[in-house]
C-alpha cells in the first residue's frame, strides 16, 4: 500500500497553546468588587518571585518580539509601569492587557480596566488616583475570610474618595508608617501590605459605639453624600461591565440619552442644561455636533440632574425613564416687618466758600498741592475738579511748577560736586558711574537728585564740550583728556 503525501505525518496544531506566565484568575469577577488590572499585575510578579519592573520589563520585550522589534526597545532605565495608569482607558491600559492577555492566555482581562467605557469616555476623561488608595477593612475582610487581598477597581478613579461598600473614606498612606504610594510601587509588591514597613495595611472595622464614628450615608454633609453617591455610580459601572451579556457602548447612545434630557427637562434648549451642570454652552454642543464624548465627572453631573444611573445614561438605557417632578415650595404667609422709612441726610455744601478758600491758597507765598487744599477744605480732590476746576487746576500747576524748579535748583547745587567727581575719575581713567560717584558726593547733596544718571550724563557731556573748546582756544598742542575716541 502505497502512502499519499496527504496521509504524510504533519505537526498538530495546539488549540489551546502554552502560556508563558501563570494563568492567574482574576479575582471578584462578576460583581462591583473586580479586581483591577494593577493588582493583578502585582500578584502576577509574586507568583513568578520577581519584581513588577523586571515583569514590566519582560512584558514590553514579549510584545516588541511579538511586532517585529528589537527585544526591549520600549524600555528605559527609568521606566515606571505604575505611572502608565494600567487600570483606566488609555494607551498604558491597552498595551498591558493586550500583554498580560497574550502571556497567560486569560480572557477578558480587559474588563478589570476601564477600557470597555473608551467609546463614551476619552482618554483624558478619566483620572486615576496617582497614590493608590484602598479601603483598610475590605482588606481586613478579605484575610479574615481567608481570600487573598487585593485591590478593587472602583477605588482607582480619582472621583472616589469613599469605600461605597463600608461608607468610609479612602486612604492612600500606611496606617503603621505613615508613608504614601506603599501600595504597589515598590519593587516586590505584596498587595495588601506596606512597601516600606511590610506590615498588613488592613485594619478591623472599629464597633459602632466606638468615639471616632465613620462616614455614614445617612450623614447630614451633603459633601459626603455626593461623595458616596459617585462612589456607588462607580462601582455600578464596574458591575455592569462584568456582566455576561455586557456590550461596549457607543458614542451615540450617550449623545441620543443627553439629547432627551435637553428635550424633556430643558424645553430642547442645551443652553439650559449647560448651565445646570456648569460648563460652557459651546463644549456641549462639541459634544452633540462634533464626535467627542463628555468627561466622566460632567457626565455624572448630568445623571445626578436627571435622576439617571451613570451606567444607564453612558450606555443611552432610557427605558422607563420619566422625569423628575420638581417639589415646588409651599408659599407661607409670613408677617414680615413694614420697611423702615428713607431717614438719610444729604449733605449740603458752601461751594462758594470753599471757592473762597482756594484762592487764598493761591495767594500765599508757598505752592500746596492740591491733596493738601482738599484736605484743608474737607473735600475730595475729584469734588474740586468737578465744582471748582479752574481753581483747582491752578493749584496743581502751581505746584508741579515748584516741584520743577525745586529739582532744578537741586541739580544746580549738586553740578559742581559731580563735576568734580567726574573730573577726578576720568583723571584715574574711570568711567563714571553711580558706584564710584557715590562715595565721592555727599549723600545728602547726591540724594536729592532725580534721574541721577541723566544728570550724570549731561555733566559728562559738558566735561567733554568744554575739552573741545578749549583745544581750540589752545591748538593742536593741547591734550584733549577725558574725549572719547
């Protein structure tokens, strides 16, 4: 029997390859408590007893390789994995989970980001906390159940600031130590324990009657009300995007729910609603005539003044969806108290004395400014000017005068000590300068001159005039110091 090249032994083809890291399972899948991507990255590197900048390193190498590039052409001395925010919707988030995806062979890692929102949220639309900050008593729940630490992804954006689950506030610091960023950036990450002490950063939940009560959502501060509230729309869209029949959305559908909105609440006048969520009237309507998507805190503005999930609204879900009826104030017949009469006096004036007063001013021997004549009559000086103006301006051009020739007569009492300053530092070869003439003048002669320096130069030019002329009373025979050449 003769073989057929088709019956010719060939290779099988792996349907399910190798990974070349552990398979981990993400952790919380399926419900608001999924783990993010960055803490799987860390417990990634401690089942491989490495450090998450050498696994950082390897990762980025894999996927040169993978392109067709040189094996570690991505990576840097100072390369920070953990400032490429891996848990949100940007570049840094697409490249590792594409990476952790092709190295462990896991599906769906994509859903421990915030990549499946990227169609209704730009890349900048929304920040991650740049500490890291988590809630001590889910942690503390997760040891004392005997589940593994980890790190949600509701508590990475940085409009969370409280643990929807317990009410309390997010801290971004060791309670031991004290110190910030232990969380996951040091070089062999232990999720749920410090970085810089190693101690556990969990922390049992103190009793009710303990002296120190926590946030509660039953609290009186509206802040913190708000504040639960956007860690709840949070957590709602991290248990949406876990579900099963789960879609990414797209941009229409926000833009067709905002749109109802302004048609329904706002008599179909965007102007209105831009106002009510605080932004310009043009962003919104880049948002509806231009492919753009509105950031994830304007976003929750409009939810909160619709009565709108925040998942429901990014996805355009606006079934069953009904306004909210405002609760008009009841009007209450107050007896307020009747107005109290107009009782203010209006001051009169004498212009005509005050008239009188200035042109004695004028006749005195020593100019005044004209400050000091509104003083004298007890008015201001724009009160002159609008009742008295010839006067008035008399005055100050009488003292502006003065003022000139005062500072006139200052210069012609200080020339010759400048002079001869000038003189004597020419002689030594000097420039003249304010340095070297002030030890040379008197202070008192020197500091009543304005504009010192022009004064300096007008002397220096004189100096230099006077040279020329008398060379040429002399002849050529005499030596013309102190000219420049």
């Amino acid at each position: 029997m003769t073989t057929s090249p088709s019956m010719i032994a060939s290779p099988i083809a792996t349907t399910n390859p190798r990974s070349v890291l552990h398979a981990l399972k993400p952790l919380g899948q399926g419900s608001d408590q999924a783990e993010s991507l960055l803490s799987y990255f860390c417990r990634l590197a401690l089942s491989h007893s490495t450090s998450t900048l050498e696994l950082s390193r390897k990762l980025m190498a894999y996927m040169g390789n993978s392109v067709g590039n040189e094996p570690g052409a991505a990576v840097n001395a100072k390369y920070a994995w953990y400032e490429r925010k891996i848990s949100g919707l940007g570049d840094g988030a697409k490249t590792y989970t594409e990476a952790l995806a092709a190295t462990t062979s896991v599906v769906g890692l994509e859903r421990h980001t915030f990549l499946p929102w990227q169609g209704v949220i730009p890349g900048n639309g929304l920040a991650l906390h740049k500490c890291g900050q988590f809630c001590p008593y889910c942690l503390q729940e997760d040891l004392d159940s005997g589940g593994t630490p980890y790190l949600r992804l509701c508590w990475e954006p940085v409009l969370v600031s409280v643990c929807h689950k317990h009410g309390t506030p997010l801290v971004h610091h060791c309670p031991h130590c004290g110190v910030d960023k232990a969380r996951h950036t040091s070089a062999f990450t232990v999720v749920g324990w410090c970085g810089k002490c190693g101690m556990f950063m969990g922390q049992p939940r103190p009793p009710v009657s303990s002296n120190q009560p926590l946030y509660d959502a039953a609290s009186d501060d509206a802040a913190g009300e708000v504040a639960l509230w956007q860690a709840q729309q949070i957590a709602r869209l991290v248990e949406v995007q876990q579900s099963a029949g789960f879609e990414p959305p797209l941009r229409d559908g926000v833009i067709a729910a905002i749109e109802r909105v302004i048609e329904t609440m706002c008599a179909g006048q965007y102007s209105l609603l831009a106002k009510q969520v605080g932004i310009a009237k043009a962003t919104l309507h880049t948002w509806l005539r231009e492919s753009r998507t509105p950031q994830v805190d304007i976003s929750l503005r409009i939810a909160c003044f619709a009565h709108l999930d925040l998942a429901d609204l990014l996805m355009g879900n606006m079934d069953g969806w009904s306004p909210p009826v405002a609760n008009h104030q009841l009007a209450l017949a107050l007896d307020y108290p009747a107005r109290p009469e107009w009782n203010r006096r209006v001051h009169t004036h004498d212009w005509e004395a005050i008239e009188d007063k200035l042109q004695a001013m004028l006749l005195q021997p020593m100019p005044v400014s004209l400050m000091h004549a509104a003083s004298v009559v007890q008015m201001p000086p724009r009160m002159l000017y609008m009742k008295c103006n010839k006067t008035a301006r008399r005055i100050a051009n009488r003292w502006l005068t003065y003022l000139k020739r005062r500072q006139q007569s200052h210069v012609v009492a200080a020339w010759p000590f400048l002079e001869s300053a000038c003189r004597q530092l020419l002689d030594r070869g000097i420039s003249p300068n304010m340095r070297e003439i002030e030890p040379l003048v008197p202070a008192d002669i020197l500091n009543r001159v304005c504009n010192c320096w022009d004064v300096l130069r007008e002397v220096r030019g004189h100096i230099e005039s006077s040279e020329y002329a008398t060379a040429a009373l002399c002849g050529h025979h005499y030596p013309q110091r102190w000219v420049q050449e």
